[in-house]
C-alpha cells in the first residue's frame, strides 16, 4: 500500500509536525542560550587565580614520584 499525497498541498502533515516540533525545539535552545553560564559565573569561582606558568613542574613531579614508587615497588618483588 501506499500513502498518496494531494498534488496541491506542499507539505505532507508528517513534515507539517516535524517542521513544527524542530521549531519549538529551536525556540527551547535559544531560551536556554540566555541563561548565564553556572561554572563561570558562579561565587566560588571569584578570588581564584588560573593556573600558573609552572603547572608542568608539578606535572612531571607527580609522573617522576609515581614511576619512583613503581620501580620501589618492582625493586621489592624481585627480592
């Protein structure tokens, strides 16, 4: 069976609904586009500082403590 649409209409009604459901959906974004932003503009966040120039100092720290406990660890079993 098939679905025979009227030659003088443009839009079947099941594109009637979806164009009319993608508008609404569209107009729900945009409201919610208006809202501020709760992570940068939130209280905890004033009086931070970002993060310094020296944060690759601390990184390779952390990497070369973590292989130091591994090979601590590895050195042990072996024994």
């Amino acid at each position: 069976m098939s679905l025979f649409i009227s030659q003088k209409d443009d839009r079947s009604e099941l594109q009637k609904r979806i164009a009319a459901e993608l508008q609404r959906k569209n107009q729900d974004k945009s409201l919610l586009a208006d809202r501020p932003d709760l992570v940068d503009d939130s209280q905890y966040i004033k009086g931070t500082k970002s993060t310094s120039s020296f944060s690759w100092v601390w990184m390779v720290a952390v990497i070369l403590a973590t292989g130091f406990i591994i090979w601590l660890t590895v050195i042990s079993m072996s024994r």
